[in-house]
C-alpha cells in the first residue's frame, strides 16, 4: 500500500513539474514570420515597429481610414499571428475607426523572451505611442480570448474611450483549473492574468461580448466579471454563439456597430 502512494505521489510531483516546465507550449499557440516577410491586404495598412528596448520589437498593423472616428487597439487570441487575425479589423474601419494590431512576443515577427510582467510592458507601450496621434478619448481597446487580459491591464492604468473584452476570461488561474483541477495552478502558472482584479480600476465603461455556447471560456466567467461593477460594464450575450464564432452571427456585428457610433 505504501508503495502504490509513493508511485502516486512522485506521479503526481513529475506531471506538476511538466506542467511547469512546459506551460508555454499549452498558453501559446504563435505561428512565427521570417522578418522579410510580405504582409498584403486590399485595405489600406501600414506596418509598424515598436522598438521597446534593446532586442525586442513588437511587429504591427496599422488599417487607416480617411477622417477616422478614433482608433481601436486590437488584442487577439493565443494562436496564429497578427496575419491571420487582421481579418478582423474590417469589423471596425468599416464604423471609420483606424484599427491596430500587434504580435505579441515570439508571435509573427515580435521578437523578446515572455514573461507577463515583460508583455504587459509591451503593450503599454505600444498604447503610449499611439497616444501621442491619437488622443485617449479616442482610443477603444478590444481584447479578444487570451488578449482580453492585456486589454483589460491597458485599460485599467490609462483612460481609453471604451474597453470591449470578446470572450474573455475571469481570470487565467481559474480558466486553466478547469482542465487541470487536481493541480495546483495558483503556484505553478507563471501566466496570471487577473482581469478581475484589473477590470475594478478600469474608469471607462466595460462592454463585453460572450457567446452563451462557449465551452472553452463559459460565459460564466463574464457574468463573474459584469458582477463586480454592474454599473460600468454591460454583457452582451449571442444566443448561440461558441468561442471561436462569434463574427458569424449577424448580432455580434450590430452590437459592435451600437458601441463604436455611440
């Protein structure tokens, strides 16, 4: 009997070991681009360089729009890069908003070791500069998935117009038990993530969409959130909708079409 926990344990004591040592592969899914390679849309763009410090760059697109109503800084998903995901900003520059998106470290051409601390420094610097063409009142921030977590971060230390969180989650330790309960995540994520605590200081008004079929992010998660501060974030729910789908439903595009000509 001894023996059959001792081999429990030392089973159980490896596999949270593997689980730290590797957690990067689970977190992060990038697909990575040569530095020479060719972005090409039919949408007018210009790619940017965020040069944060000595050997990181993070890689950007810019979709402009003549006489843009504001800017929308799009966050996106832990998978692929941002030229699969610059799909997404005709959802916005067809409102007349400027839309940018960035790769985060070791996604696309972004170069730089990830820590959470290092690529929320990212991010915010990547806000800073843009600040600087265009005013806050003027910038909406929009996290989609894992980026919700970035978005919720940037919001809560600056003052954009709108913060729009896509399916996010309540925080990344509570998302990552649901498919790793019997370990102890609290101590072996180095990816926290905590858009519960963030979202408290976010002084701009909170719109979060979340489909009601989602089953890798229930949408308990955003009723979890709309409950800390009612007053300032509405949930906006698609009947239907799963995690990966939600531009497919006409709704999601009314409701998108209803925050960014508020």
């Amino acid at each position: 009997m001894f023996q059959i926990v001792l081999y429990i344990a030392i089973g159980y004591l490896l596999l949270a070991a593997l689980v730290y040592l590797i957690q990067e592969r689970f977190i992060f899914k990038p697909e990575k681009l040569s530095q020479d390679f060719t972005y090409r849309y039919e949408a007018p763009f210009e790619e940017l360089f965020f040069d944060v410090e000595l050997g990181v760059r993070i890689n950007g697109l810019h979709f402009k729009v003549k006489q843009p109503l504001g800017l929308v800084l799009y966050f996106h998903g832990n998978t692929r890069s941002i030229k699969g995901w610059a799909k997404y900003a005709k959802d916005f520059f067809r409102y007349q908003y400027d839309v940018v998106l960035v790769d985060y470290r070791g996604f696309g051409k972004s170069t730089g070791k990830r820590t959470e601390a290092l690529m929320l420094k990212d991010m915010q610097f990547v806000y800073d500069t843009l600040a600087v063409q265009y005013t806050e009142h003027h910038i909406i921030v929009y996290g989609r998935s894992l980026g919700s977590g970035f978005a919720a971060k940037i919001a809560s230390d600056n003052r954009p117009r709108y913060l729009i969180l896509d399916a996010p989650y309540f925080n990344f330790k509570k998302a990552v038990e649901r498919f790793l309960p019997i370990l102890p995540a609290k101590y072996l994520l180095r990816y926290h993530l905590r858009i519960d605590k963030w979202i408290k200081h976010v002084n701009c008004h909170t719109y979060i969409i979340h489909g009601t079929k989602d089953r890798l992010i229930p949408i308990s998660n955003s009723e979890n959130l709309q409950a800390l501060n009612p007053r300032k974030i509405t949930l906006l729910r698609i009947e239907g909708g799963k995690h990966n789908n939600l531009p497919s439903f006409p709704e999601y595009h009314s409701l998108l079409r209803g925050i960014l000509q508020y």
